[in-house]
C-alpha cells in the first residue's frame, strides 16, 4: 500500500469516527461523484467496519448533470424526483445518517440559463423539507468532506498538469482536516474542544448585535435573545456526537431575521451550483437584502435572494480568525466547505434551530416569533479579511472588540 493510499484510508476513516460518528445498526447514506469513488468506498468499508447497517451510495456525475442543464427543458427544473425525496426521508425516519463526499467543479455549469439553476435549487429544497429540517434541528447526524477531482483539482491549481494539480489538492485537504496528526481522531477533539472555548466566551457576553467594519463593509447584524454560539460539532438527542464540516475552524450562530442593516462586500468568490459569483455587495434594510451588485454572476445571485422570502434575510453568522489553517496556506480552493473556513462568513436563507436556546423543539412559528429566519436555502459566503474590524455590542450599547485585524481581539 502506498503512502497516498494509507493517507486515503485515514481521511475515510475520520470521516467515519468523527464526522458522520456511525453507530452500529445504523444506516449511511453515502453522496459521491464517480470520480470519487476510491474515497467513497474507502468510507463504505470503514462505515461497515464501525458496525453500520445498510450502506446506500447515490452516485453522481458531472457529465451528466451538464447534459441535462444543456438539453432538458426548464420546466424540467421545476421538478424533484419523489424517489429521491422519499429515499432521504427514510433514512431520517429509520435514524441514519448523511455523509457527502464533495468534489464539485466550480465552473461545472458555466454560461448555464440561470433560470435553470434558480428553478431547481428551488423545487430541491422544498421537496427535501424533511430532510433539511432534520438536519438544521441535530434530529440525525450528517457531516461534509471535500474528495479531489481533476476538474477541480485544475481550477485550484492552474499551469500543472492534471496529475499534480489532483496529488495537490489531496494533500491540502489532508491538511485541511489534520490527517497528519499523531492521532488524527483525538487531534479533531481537541481542535472542537478549543472552538468550544471560543463559542463559550461568547455566549457569556450576551452582544445585542455584531457590527463588521472593513473596506467596502460597515454592517450590523442583530442578534436574537438567546441565540447560541456553537462549532460544528453536534449533539443528536441521543446524545451522540458528529462533526458536521471537516474542514472545520468556525464558530457561529443565528442572527435576527430583521436585524441586519448597513452593507457588506464578498472577500472570496462564491462557488454555487457549478458557477462563480465574484466581487459582489449586498445591501441590508431591517434584515431584507434590498440591493444586490457583483461582477461576476450578478443574476445567479439575484436568484438565489429571489428563491423564496426567507432568501432575502440572513440565517447564519459565523467568526474565522484570518489567521486559520486554511487561510494560512494561502489557497483559494473554489469550494465553500474549504473557504468559508478560511474566512469569516455569513448565510443567506436558512436560520439553524440549534443555534438558539429551546430551538430545537419549536415549531416553525415559534422559531419565526423568536427571530429565526425560514428558507429552503442556505448559501453560505465569504467576508473575512485580514483588515476587518467587529465589536460585539451589549444591550447597553458598549462596544467589545471581538476581532481586530482580521483575528480575535483576545
């Protein structure tokens, strides 16, 4: 066995133990492109090592899924197969959980009609209710890891060949996730462990809002009362552990629906869907985006802010030191999973339940009552910069530095 194929088998395996946390008798929904299929099976035999039921894989391909963006009609995209609505539904029911293996190209569906992508993002997320409130409320367990592909692989290294620019790309994940710890395992708890005492102090302070200053940015975003700081480490409620992102160097919480006001300016590109959104800005009026520029994939962006109301709010705010791991390796990877831990960042859509005191146990209208905004997305994007400013601001109005450049402030 090689040394790349041991290292393979190691990542498999922390997916397993750390990020989805199989448990025996359990079932594993497993979501991998065809090119990842050496990972993929890697993680199937680890998951049945830890003594899971039944493995279900859902291959993808990317070939196909251009063709079918290319050829099929747009209503087409205004549908979402049952089976695959109810497949997913059962695996909830039955208390499996979700590992998705993820290696999307970033320009997959370039020059694609974005009426397309808009449409289908949209009939996906409503069909998949069940399963996205599931996993926003820790019901089951669910975690994301990135697998190298040529395509890319290429996109985050251009000017190598496909051969080095894939060897590349698997090594910085191996870096990424800390693979090459004495003790990878142990070394994910210890590193969850120390963003937990970040999440602590900030929960003791109890800020009213956040206020973000830097160079095309001067943002406040409220901030609910009892709203939790929390990494992504979860907790399902039979007290079973996973870890959602791997990489992962965030802590977050939940914003008020209608608290943010001011704007901000994207600090890295935004892969969504198999295009870029780039250099762009939102502008915030009592929580709602109102305006929407960016050079780069402005009408995929207005899109994604047209889904459905809850689109027009944030659901997510979430602190990287610039000084993180990932960001420290100077890459852009073109992938949410990698970059948003390199930065800070903030969600459009989606408000996490677990992110507030009581969330995970009331119902939708209590959510909406306590300031929890409601989306079938959540897009995730990246602000962090080595020059930005935020103080965390008490009901009082006093002002405490939370980041000063970029970092802490502590």
């Amino acid at each position: 066995m090689s040394e790349f194929e041991r290292d393979l088998s190691k990542y498999a395996e922390l997916i397993v133990k750390i990020g989805a946390n199989v448990q025996p008798g359990q079932d594993v929904y497993v979501s991998s492109q065809i090119e990842g299929a050496p990972l993929a099976r890697l993680v199937v035999e680890h998951a049945y090592k830890a003594g899971a039921g039944n493995v279900i894989v859902d291959w993808a391909d990317d070939a196909l899924t251009r063709l079918k963006y290319d050829h099929a009609a747009t209503d087409v995209f205004t549908q979402f197969p049952q089976w695959e609505k109810l497949r997913r539904n059962e695996v909830v029911e039955r208390g499996g959980c979700f590992i998705f293996l993820n290696s999307s190209n970033p320009d997959l569906l370039s020059g694609v009609d974005p009426q397309k992508i808009g449409k289908y993002q949209k009939a996906a997320g409503e069909a998949l209710a069940v399963y996205r409130q599931a996993t926003a409320s820790d019901k089951i367990a669910w975690t994301i890891a990135g697998s190298a592909t040529k395509a890319w692989a290429s996109k985050v290294f251009p000017g190598e060949s496909v051969e080095v620019s894939v060897r590349k790309l698997w090594q910085a994940i191996f870096d990424a996730v800390r693979l090459h710890a004495e003790d990878p395992v142990d070394n994910w708890r210890a590193h969850d462990a120390s963003l937990q005492e970040r999440a602590a102090w900030l929960n003791e302070q109890r800020f009213a809002k956040l206020h973000y200053r830097a160079p095309g940015t001067d943002l406040t975003i409220g901030l609910p009362k009892g709203h939790l700081w929390m990494t992504a480490g979860g907790t399902k409620p039979d007290g079973v552990g996973f870890m959602k992102n791997m990489p992962t160097e965030e802590v977050f919480t939940v914003p008020r629906r209608d608290g943010a006001s001011g704007y901000v300016s994207s600090s890295k590109p935004l892969s969504y869907s198999g295009t870029l959104i780039d250099r762009f800005k939102l502008t915030f009026e009592n929580g709602r985006i109102v305006g929407v520029e960016a050079e780069e994939g402005e009408e995929i962006l207005r899109q994604i802010v047209e889904t459905d109301d809850g689109s027009h709010y944030l659901g997510e705010v979430a602190l990287v030191p610039h000084r993180s791991p990932i960001s420290n390796a100077n890459l852009l990877f073109y992938n949410t999973l990698f970059d948003e831990n390199a930065s800070n960042h903030l969600a459009i859509g989606l408000g996490f339940p677990f992110t507030l005191e009581g969330g995970k146990t009331m119902s939708p209208e209590e959510l909406r009552e306590a300031g929890v905004n409601a989306s079938v997305v959540h897009v995730d994007f990246m602000v962090g910069r080595a020059d930005m400013d935020i103080d965390g601001i008490l009901e009082d109005g006093t002002a405490v530095p939370v980041f000063r450049g970029g970092n802490w402030a502590n």
